[in-house]
C-alpha cells in the first residue's frame, strides 16, 4: 500500500468521530515525520491521553485504527510499536523539508501559521485542553537552566495549541515546524541563546499567552504571539 492509499484509508471511516480522526491523524503525521522512528514504541495510551488532550478509550481507538492500517503493530503488555513504511514510489519526507529549511525559512512559516492557529485554540480549545495546557505551562516554569528540557516542554506547549485547534491539518503542518525546530541550526543556538535569563523571558511569555488564552482572549493571544514572533525574528537577525 503506498502512503497516499494509507492517508486515504484513515480518513474513510465514515463511523469515526472528529476526535478520533484528529488523533490518528496527530500519530500518523508523528509517523511521517519520524518523530515515532520505525519499531520504536509509542507512548502509553496515557500519556497519549495526557498529551493530547482526550480520553485514553479514544486514544486507543484510534491506535486500532493504525494498526489496521498497518502503520502500526500491537504487543499484549508490552504497547504499540511503529511498522516500516512501504512506500510505492519514494517522496521527499517531512524530515527531508525540515532538514532543507533555512532559520529565516521557519519564522516566515511561523508568521503565517502561529496567528491564526493561537486564534482557532482560543475558540476551539476545550477546557480539558486549557487545563492540560496549564500543566505542560507549569513543567515550562520548572526549568531554570536545562535548555534541552525547557525545548521539550515548549514543544509540547505549541503542539497542545496546534491540537486544540480541532483542525488534524493544523496539528500536522505544526509537527513538521517542530521538526524543523529542532535541526542542528537550532541546537547550536540553544547553547548560545537559551541563557537562564532567556529562559525565565519565555516563561513570562508563555504564562501571558496561557492567560489570555484560558479567558478566550482573542485579540489579546493573537497580539501577544505577533509580539513574541517579532521579538524571536529580532534575536535571530542579532544572532545570525
């Protein structure tokens, strides 16, 4: 089966809820993008949960859904593991395009993504995910010094946003942007760039946009990740 039959195939369901499809369509594009690398094992069904923000009987619906599909494979207590692609004809993976893309690349593809989709969560983001979304916000402030750690929990806090949108195409063009984040260019300014100060900086940032987005400020979270888009394109001119 080719990868667009395997796309087609998990979007035909017509008995599959819109959570559900957004779930499989989260791990699918996780899938592609190789963040789940082949034979890797997926996260539990509960912190899949935790992660994205719905119940663990729809997080294993939706691993039903993959595995019978083929993307992926399920061990009786041991959990659920990636199968080899079989791509019919080989295409540029999202792994390929984050690694081709440029620092000024990904702030342009920011720009027009984070506005309108920071603007769809404060709309569409269900109070479950506002709360978890407070959770990842905590994990971000309890970090003080370790870069690598507070990368993690920002990625985690951008992809709880991209989710409660409610949009899987959203959500899946914001997994490649994580990809691209984390390319070498941006290893090498982590050790440069995210100093403690730096660090406490983003936290302040981050606990604004979770308040403006927990009172379903629109115009307020909108205006505050412009700010914090132009103020990141600033640094990366200095540093550049």
């Amino acid at each position: 089966m080719t990868m667009a039959q395997i796309t087609a195939a998990l979007t035909v369901s017509s008995q599959m809820s819109a959570t559900v499809q957004t779930v499989v369509d989260t791990i699918f594009g996780r899938i592609r993008s190789g963040e789940y690398a082949v034979d890797e094992r997926l996260p539990s069904e509960r912190t899949l949960s935790s992660d994205l923000g719905v119940a663990r009987n729809t997080v294993r619906e939706a691993l039903e859904v993959l595995e019978s599909n083929g993307l992926i494979r399920r061990r009786a207590g041991s959990g659920s593991f990636v199968n080899p692609q079989t791509n019919g004809a080989p295409a540029v993976s999202n792994s390929e395009i984050a690694a081709s893309s440029s620092p000024l690349d990904l702030q342009v593809i920011r720009g027009i993504l984070e506005p309108d989709m920071v603007r769809l969560a404060v709309v569409n983001m269900p109070p479950r995910d506002i709360e978890a979304l407070g959770k990842i916000l905590s994990d971000i402030e309890a970090v003080h010094t370790d870069a690598g750690a507070f990368v993690r929990h920002e990625e985690a806090f951008y992809r709880k946003i991209a989710t409660g949108t409610g949009n899987p195409l959203i959500a899946g063009c914001y997994d490649l942007v994580i990809d691209a984040c984390r390319q070498s260019f941006r290893s090498a300014q982590l050790r440069r760039h995210l100093t403690p100060a730096r660090i406490e900086a983003y936290q302040k940032r981050y606990n604004s946009l979770f308040n403006a987005i927990a009172a379903r400020d629109t115009d307020a979270a909108v205006e505050f990740i412009k700010l914090h888009l132009i103020e990141e394109q600033r640094q990366l001119l200095q540093e550049g």
